[in-house]
C-alpha cells in the first residue's frame, strides 16, 4: 500500500481441503492443538457499502457454535474513548497548522472541508491521523455505509455472547503513535490532495474484498507497495500481540474472531501464525 491507501486498513500448510470448503476465503476455521471445539476467524473490512455485507446465514451459525465474540476493541463499550484516553489524541505544543505551513493549510482545510462538510479547525489541535480517519469514512462512494464489526455485536448481542476486544485502544492509539507527526502529516495533505485517487483504491480494495478471497486481497496489498513503518506497527507487530489472546481464548471456549481482513495474509498474518503455533486453519464458504 502507498501512505493514503495504508491508513484504509485501521484500513498459509494446511491438510486437503474438503470439496464443501474454498480455497481461500474470508472465513476460516481453526482446530487442532488440543482444541475441544474449532474456533472462527473472519476478516472484515472496517467501511462497506450498505448492501455489500450483511452476517450471513453461515456466518450466524458459526457464531451460534461459539461462546464468545472478540473484535480487535471491545466495540460494545460505552466507554470506548474514555476523557483519559483523549489526552493521546492531542498534540503538545503542534497544531495541523503548524505543521502544515499557512499556505498549505489554506489548501487543505479547504479541500477537507468541501470533501467531509467539517472545517479542519475542529481538528487543529488533534493528532493527524484523527483526521486521517474521517476521509477515509468518506473514501466510500456511497450514501449509505455499514461497519461488519457492528453488525456481528449486534447479532452477538442477540445471541447473548459476550462482545471481548482483542487490545485495549490505549494499544491501537500507541501503534498509531508509533508514525511520527510529520508522517502523519504528509499522509493527510497528500490523502486531501489526491482525494480521488484515494476513492479509487477504496473502490478497489472494496471490489477485492468482496470476491471473498484473502489470497486475492493480500496480493492486491503487495502490488499497492507499501508503508513499512505502517505495516510493521499496525498490522505485524498487532498480530503478534493477538495471538496469545486467541489462544487463551479459544482454549478456554470456542470463540469468533473478526478483525480486519489486512490482517490475516502473509507470512506474518494470523492465519500463518496460528498455523506455526500448531492449529489447523482451514477456509470455509458463507
């Protein structure tokens, strides 16, 4: 991924596979190692079109089989963003204007305002990436939009699991702060713009995403180039974090894992550091 398309991501030796399963999919079942029960890893993707995901009839079933429901955060929770944590959102002794310079921030905050319908001065004295985060809720053309970790709590809920985080958003606020400022900053001037070309690696990464196929999407992530700060901090080093978590937790019940779908391909992916721990993960169809 180049810088922009980075942040649209906050942003395998396995036995024959039965003909029932696919070879690669965005659902995948994990078993062995002493496992009692398999548990379920999905990859979402964080902003779909409304109409473009929905939990599906296979997806609820497994969900049904599982005695909890971990995403990456606890999104259940009322207290998400608690006042202590906003502290890591601001900036000390920085603004965006700042750091940007009058002129270029005359351009952007024009830009960011024509784009989100918000004046960036609500967001002067925030960390970049704050803002970084609201283009790229709107780098999805269309009207109506729907987050697939919302619609899983919601059937989790019904379904009385309990709703677990994977980190805490002290963890993914200090991954984010691992990108220094002026990297942040260069990501947001060249993010506003080249909005378009944003919108159409949105699209793109959209389109991947719904062929279901994770092998597709992760070469669709290595042809985009790549942040390797970003890659290393956001998605390596989380990964690896995550994987004693789902251990713990899949040994003690069958548990469902949705976490964005970047975060399951690759050699440092989870679906080959559950494989080298010792699990079978295996694709399904839904």
């Amino acid at each position: 991924m180049n810088r922009f398309s980075g942040w649209l991501f906050l942003f395998l030796c396995a036995p024959a596979l039965q003909a029932q399963q696919a070879r690669s999919s965005l659902l995948w079942e994990v078993s062995g190692n002493g496992l009692q029960q398999p548990s379920y890893l999905f990859g979402t993707f964080h902003l779909l079109c409304k109409g473009d995901f929905t939990v599906t009839p296979e997806l609820e079933n497994k969900l049904r089989a599982s005695k909890q429901f971990y995403g990456e955060l606890k999104m259940d929770d009322p207290g998400l963003l608690q006042a202590s944590m906003m502290s890591k959102l601001m900036m000390q002794g920085h603004t965006l204007q700042s750091l940007l310079g009058e002129t270029d921030y005359i351009n952007v905050s024009q830009k960011f305002q024509s784009i989100t319908g918000m004046p960036i001065t609500l967001f002067n004295t925030f960390k970049p990436f704050l803002s970084l985060s609201m283009l790229v809720q709107k780098g999805a053309d269309c009207p109506d939009k729907v987050q697939p970790e919302t619609e899983f709590v919601k059937v989790a809920k019904r379904l009385q699991l309990p709703v677990l985080g994977l980190e805490t958003v002290e963890d993914q606020l200090n991954a984010i702060d691992k990108e220094p400022l002026d990297s942040q900053i260069l990501s947001l001037k060249k993010t506003i713009l080249n909005f378009d070309s944003v919108k159409l690696v949105m699209t793109k990464m959209m389109a991947v995403y719904q062929l279901r196929d994770i092998d597709s999407l992760q070469q669709f992530i290595n042809s985009s180039g790549g942040n390797e700060m970003f890659t290393t901090e956001m998605i390596n080093k989380r990964n690896a974090n995550w994987i004693p978590v789902m251990q713990s937790a899949m040994k003690s019940q069958p548990s469902f894992f949705a976490v964005g779908a970047g975060h399951l391909g690759g050699t440092a992916g989870l679906i080959s550091l559950l494989r080298k721990e010792g699990y079978r993960v295996n694709p399904l169809k839904f």
